[in-house]
C-alpha cells in the first residue's frame, strides 16, 4: 500500500503568519501616525501644553525642553497642613518636608528655599485661583501662578508647589518669591522657615 503523497511546506496555508504580518504593518503604522502627531505638537505647542499619548503616557511642552513621563492621574487635592503654630517643628506636605525653629531674624532674600517669618501659625497648600503677593523688595501684586511659570516650575508640578498662607495672605513661595507680608526686622524674634523637595527621597 502506497503512502499518501502530501503537498510541499510552500503550498500549505499561512493564515497564522499572514495575521501577524497584518497586525504587525498595523502597529507600525500607528506608531508612525503617533510619531507624526508628537513632532507637530513639540513644534507649534506653547510651554504647559501635554499631550495624550494613550492610557500612561504623555509628552509635555516645558519651554525649550519636551519631557516624556507617565501620565499623572492623581484627581484631588492635597490638602492643606499647619505650621507655626509651636515654636519647632516639621510636616511632610505634597512631596516637601516643611521645617521651622525659632530663630533671630537675619537678612531675607526673595528665591531662597529658607526665610524669616514673624511669629504665628499659618498654612501651606498648592496654589489656588486668584492668589497673588507683592514681592519683597518690589511693587505690585503678581499672581502666583505667573511666578511659578517665570520660574520654570513644571506645569505638572504646579499644583502642588508649596504656597505658604497666614491670614489669607501669601507669604513665601519656596525657591520662587518671598512676599513683604510677615516680614520680621533683622535681629528681631522669628521662625526661620526650611522648605526642601523630597519626591524622589
């Protein structure tokens, strides 16, 4: 009895390999489309714009800088911490370790990370609609979330970028502006108030 004769390799079906092939020219051409979508927008965007690049990804406009990083789906707030309220003390607050110790007042300076305060409690918290502040040594009131974008503070950091408040007033953005508000004499009694990033701690 003779064996059946079977058809060459070459004749045989090649569904598989042929959905591969098409699945695979399909993600090529997305990529591709993707490509195109974010070399226009790194051109013609202005600084603080993103971009979408599906689900955990996006490309941010940062001035002359173009940033890719995971999307940031944080949807609330965080809320706002004491300080002041004893002579020391230190409150971890959005990613900032907050500290202050009574100390004689010496000069202040307008974009330091560490400044004098009168004494008193007040809050810190993320920048809110409307907040603005004469700052020291100048005139007029800026709004502070102009400030935080002359100083190049990442739109994605905005948000929760430490603004130091006593009586509704701004006081003091770490690293930015220091206001003329609560603003002890040389030599005088004071809170020597620290505010350092500590997000990648």
């Amino acid at each position: 009895r003779s064996a059946q004769p079977t058809a060459p390799p070459w004749t045989e079906p090649r569904q598989p390999q042929a959905r591969a092939a098409r699945s695979a020219r399909v993600r090529l051409w997305a990529a591709v489309r993707r490509a195109a979508r974010v070399r226009q927008f790194v051109t013609t965007a202005p600084s603080g714009r993103r971009l979408q690049l599906g689900k955990r990804w996006e490309v941010e406009v940062a001035f002359d800088r173009v940033r890719f990083k995971r999307a940031d789906r944080r949807s609330e707030s965080t809320a706002p911490a004491a300080w002041g309220g004893e002579t020391s003390g230190q409150v971890e607050w959005a990613g900032w370790r907050i500290s202050w110790h009574a100390a004689t007042a010496a000069e202040t300076t307008r974009t330091s990370f560490a400044t004098w305060m009168t004494v008193g409690p007040g809050v810190v918290r993320g920048p809110e609609p409307g907040d603005r502040l004469v700052p020291l040594g100048g005139v007029g009131r800026r709004k502070v979330r102009r400030l935080l974008m002359e100083a190049r503070v990442p739109s994605q950091e905005r948000g929760d970028y430490p603004v130091f408040v006593r009586g509704g007033s701004v006081l003091w953005i770490p690293g930015v502006c220091r206001s003329n508000v609560a603003l002890p004499a040389e030599g005088a009694e004071a809170l020597k108030v620290e505010a350092h990033a500590v997000r990648n701690d």
